[in-house]
C-alpha cells in the first residue's frame, strides 16, 4: 500500500501457508518499546513468529499493558488530514493508523507484551477454519458485537462490506479479496458485481455464503492461504449495511471500534471518543485506555518534532501515528539520552521509488537516463539522512522475504549521487537531449527539498523539467488517474504483508491499469502478467518469495518503469506522560492499540 500501507519478513525456512510466518524485528527488539544504539538501528535483527490464532487467542478482553491505567486524552500530531474514512476507500498509512481506533474487522494482527505477533479473530471468534486446500475458509462471528448506532454486527453486514468493494465509486481501497473471488482467468474483476449490492445483486453462495446471522463462508478457485492476513487490513474493515450512504459514507462512516468520531474538522482536527457499545471482552487486540483522541493536522515534521522535544503543557500528553523526526533535529534527539528515552524506532514496510509513466516516457533510454540521473543521496537527505531511511537497489524491502542486500543494477548503492554524465551519454544516444519532464510531487516540505534535488540533477543530466506540487490529501488520487498529465512522481509502497504478492501484482499487472489503480507506471507486458499468475500458484512460501524477487528485477531491468530511493525507517518521539509506547513492526509505526496516558 502507499504512504502518506504492512508485515514483512525474511523466511527462515517455515511454511508461511498454514503455519504462520516469520516478522522481522527492526531496532525496537522484537517491537519493544525504545530504541538501541545508532548502529543497531541499521537494519533487521532478529525475528519473532506470527501465528494464526485459534479461539482462545482471539478472545478479550487484550492482555493488559504492565502499568497501564484508563483515562485521559492523548494528543495526536499528525500532517495529513484523512481524505477517506470509509473502510473499502483507505490504503495508505495516515488513515489505516487512524481506522484501527475506529473500526473493526474479521481479523487483526495483534502485537503483545512479549513481542509475539499473531493473527487473531477481531469480530470473528477465531482466524479463520480452512478446508478444500486453502480454497475454502470459514468464519463464525462472536456475540455481542455492535456499531457505534448500536446496532449488532452480523454476517449480512460482512457480507455487504465485501460485495461494496466491487461498486464504482469504490476506488482507494484494497482489491486482493474482490481478484481472489474473481478468479485467476477474470479481467476486469469489477464485472462479477458492476454495481456492487446497491441494484439488488450479489455474488453467489458459490463464492460467498452467509447460511445464517453468525457464518461467512469464502470459496475461492485458487488457495488463498493468506487470507487472514488480507483480512486484518483497514481495507476490509465491517462496513454497516443498513447505514451504508455510499459516497456519503466517506465522510460520517458508522463505527465499530472502540472509538467513534465526534467531530471531524478536515485538515483541521478530528476528536476521537469512547464507543459505548464496543465490548472489551470481543476485542482481543486493542486496550483502549484513553478516553479519548484530540487528533491536530498540518503539522510538519519540524513542528511535530519540536513540541514533543519541549514536552511541555500538552506536549507531554501528545505523540504520532505518522510524523517522524524532521531532519534537522533528528541528530539532536538521538545524541540525547533522556529524548531516546522517548522515541520508539523501527523500519517502516515502504520502499520510496520515484514512477516512470510508461505511456508518456516511451524510450527505455531515457527512463535508464533518470535512474542514473537520480542521487538517493538528494531524496535520503531531504527525509533526514540515516534516520529517515537507508538507500534502495530495489524494490524488495529489508523486511520481506527474498531481499537481496547487494542488489544494485545501477550501481546507485555505491554511487548514491547519481551519475548525470552516464545520463547525458544515454540522452545523446536517443538524440533526447531537452527532453521535457513533468514531475508531481507533494507539497510536504522534506518532498518539497526532494524534488528540487531530483530535478536539479535531470537538469544536469540534459532533461527540462516541470514540476507540480500536490497537496497529501490528494496526491494519490491525482496520480492514480491513468490519463494524469505528468511523465514522473514519487510514490512509496508498503507490503500489506510478508509476501512479494502484495507488492508485484498490485504495482506491475498490466490488467489492474484504471483510474484509482496503483499500477502508477501503467506497464502492461504479456510476460509479467503470465509471471504473476504462476508465481501466485506456488504453495512453498521460500521459493515463492524468490521467484516474486526474480520478477521484480526483471521489470526494473528490462522496463525501468521506476527508480528505488531509499528504504523507509520511522522514528516516533512522544510526550513524557505517555506510556505503552511500543514499535510495531507489523503497522510500521508506534502501536496506538497499546498507549495509556500516565495519571498524575
């Protein structure tokens, strides 16, 4: 998913299938709280398994934090304000960290006192019942579960959150489970349900039954052993099908966690208050100490950073889901003992690249041109240096399995600055020189210094470029539009779990190129296609996660639809009367499931 979207591991020969999979640690041992040293944030350490839960793992209410008490109000910091709040609209980071306070679904990964990650059932009472191969997988809700209208959840509202998901103007959200139903041979997976459940229509008890209030059984025509995971995401979070308004659900959605929304000012602030009828004992994964979130937008990282240095008046009650260190005070608080103190640190699952628009830049020249063109150093710096992040050769992150450290086709890894000269004799060769770039970037500040590196190299390099800011709010809606006017822009994808399959296909598939798709480059090959399918098929996790980093160098090689920069860390400072703070490897960020406000 993009920034502004998950798991990720190196497999350490177990099955992923049935049994669970591996979760790298990044710098926070094992999702702890603080960090260690400078050196020992580098990179992954070691690793803690992730299992699907059964019945007793997926019952509340959660374990209890050691020194947690209930009440207060925390502070949320944050720079982009939420342009969705509809489940089946969001997949990007700022608003999937706000979605698990606020809604519930079939599943959730849960991070607890000792570090361990685990599937559990959310609404439902465990992670899944599988049968026929991994094809079939059932669910059994839990009882007293209910929205914030008080209403109970049953299986019709699962089953209208999923059918919603094929409508029109359902265009942000994941897409994974609507593929899965349609089947491996389906195009267009929208035509099994063009209007999703809204003219009376839905998908058939072949692939999706609800025999009574409490079951949902999902039948698939390929195994989807990953199921559990897909369904943990904000994405596919219950959607109430008796007060569904549609588009209008966007903005004032019904809740189901244990926090609903009391006013919602956008790009302003959002108040977050306790759900009466949310039942701890159904919840499994989520404390919810404080009474409420005073959530405050359109702080950049310079101002976030610097109240939560000074920790004064409600500072001291404040933190973020999203907003790192700036990069000028970031060596400042990792010198400091007593703000290390207060930092929780790990990697984050993204990978920032910057998009080549095939259908604009056509000669594979000239895109080579902008990889050697483009210095990491320039874009790393903009984000911080060594605390933001530490220089990509692809597209596979150090927390997914099949990573390749010494992977470099461009030998940008040794020569971070880029090569304007090697550029500028690819330009000659396609009599390209002046050749005229529009770049979209955003309007955040450290995209703002990233972009003026990048473009001031292109320009080097023989290139004229045009650059467009985009406010966050916007940016992926405006470069998920096909027909978008521009040739290059930054994008940053995050696995939605440990597996290649959530970062291949949903980037490279030729057949997922639409208005609202993530496929940003827009390349469409035969070949990769047919990949996709056949590595999709393979049961083995191992190689599976080989053959998905074999594919991702063939594209970058032989297409250079995108240019890797660097690979994401978050660095989370937080008020002194914050307590539970905790790096979450899976999430990325601080786990806001887990914070308590320290009483006086």
């Amino acid at each position: 998913m993009s920034t502004t979207a998950r798991p990720r591991a190196r497999i350490a020969g177990v099955a992923l299938a049935m049994t669970g999979a591996l979760v790298l640690s990044a710098c926070s041992s094992g999702g702890g709280g603080g960090p260690a040293s400078e050196e020992e944030s580098a990179g992954p350490e070691t690793s803690a398994a992730i299992s699907f839960g059964d019945a007793e793992a997926s019952t509340g209410p959660a374990e209890e934090v050691p020194g947690a008490t209930p009440g207060g109000t925390i502070n949320v910091l944050q720079e982009t304000s939420p342009d969705h709040l509809d489940p089946a609209q969001i997949y990007v980071a700022h608003e999937s960290n706000i979605a698990r306070l606020i809604h519930r679904g079939l599943t959730y990964v849960r991070l607890d006192n000792d570090g361990d990650y685990t599937v559990v059932g959310d609404l439902a009472t465990d992670s899944g019942t599988v049968s026929d191969g991994g094809r079939t997988w059932t669910y059994t809700l839990k009882d007293d579960i209910y929205f914030n209208d008080g209403t109970p959840i049953t299986s019709a509202d699962i089953r209208h959150t999923i059918e919603r998901t094929f409508a029109p103007f359902i265009t942000q959200g994941p897409s994974y489970i609507q593929q899965w139903l349609a089947g491996p041979d389906a195009g267009d997976y929208r035509e099994l349900l063009p209007e999703g459940p809204y003219e009376g229509d839905h998908l058939p008890d072949s692939l999706l039954e609800t025999p009574d209030e409490r079951t949902i059984i999902f039948r698939f025509a390929e195994p989807q052993n990953d199921l559990p995971y897909a369904l943990s995401i904000p994405g596919y979070a219950v959607v109430s099908a008796e007060g569904d308004t549609q588009q209008a659900y966007d903005q004032d959605p019904v809740t189901s966690g244990p926090y609903e929304i009391e006013d919602f000012r956008p790009g302003r602030s959002m108040t977050l208050v306790r759900n009466e009828y949310w039942q701890p004992e159904t919840d499994p994964a989520r404390n919810a100490y404080p009474d409420s979130y005073e959530i405050s937008f359109g702080h950049s990282l310079e101002d976030s950073t610097a109240r939560l240095m000074a920790d004064n008046g409600e500072n001291q009650y404040a933190t973020s889901f999203n907003n790192g260190l700036d990069a000028g005070n970031g060596p400042t608080v990792m010198e400091d003992p007593e703000l290390r103190e207060r930092l929780v640190d790990g990697y984050q699952p993204y990978v920032g690249t910057l998009a080549i628009n095939l259908d604009r830049v056509t000669d594979l020249r000239v895109r080579q041109a902008i990889a050697y063109a483009v210095p990491l150093n320039g874009v790393l710096n903009a984000y911080g240096g060594s605390i933001g992040g530490q220089y990509a050769g692809g597209n596979i992150s150090p927390l997914l399995p099949g990573y390749q450290e010494d992977y470099d086709p461009w030998g940008k890894l040794a020569n971070p600055q880029g090569d304007v000269e090697r550029a500028r004799e690819l330009l000659e060769e396609a009599d390209a020189v002046g050749y005229e770039l529009n770049y979209i970037h955003h309007t955040a500040p450290q995209d703002q210094q990233a972009a003026v590196a990048v473009a001031d190299a292109l320009e080097s390099a023989g290139f004229e470029v045009n650059r467009t800011e985009v406010p966050p709010e916007t940016y992926y809606d405006t470069i998920g539009v096909v027909d978008n006017g521009a040739d290059i822009y930054r994008n940053s994808w995050g696995a939605d779990w440990l597996s290649g399959a959530t970062v291949i296909p949903p980037q490279f598939d030729g057949r997922q190129i639409a208005d609202g798709g993530s496929n940003y480059s827009h390349l469409n090959d035969e070949h990769v296609n047919e990949e996709i399918d056949r590595i999709r098929a393979i049961t083995d996790p191992a190689q599976a996660a080989e053959e998905w980093t074999a594919l991702s160098q063939y594209i970058q090689e032989e297409f250079v639809p995108f240019v890797p920069t660097f690979y994401y860390r978050q660095t989370i400072l937080h008020g002194s009367r914050i307590g539970g703070a905790t790096f979450n490897d899976d999430l990325g960020t601080i786990d806001m499931q887990r914070l308590y406000v320290i009483q006086d």
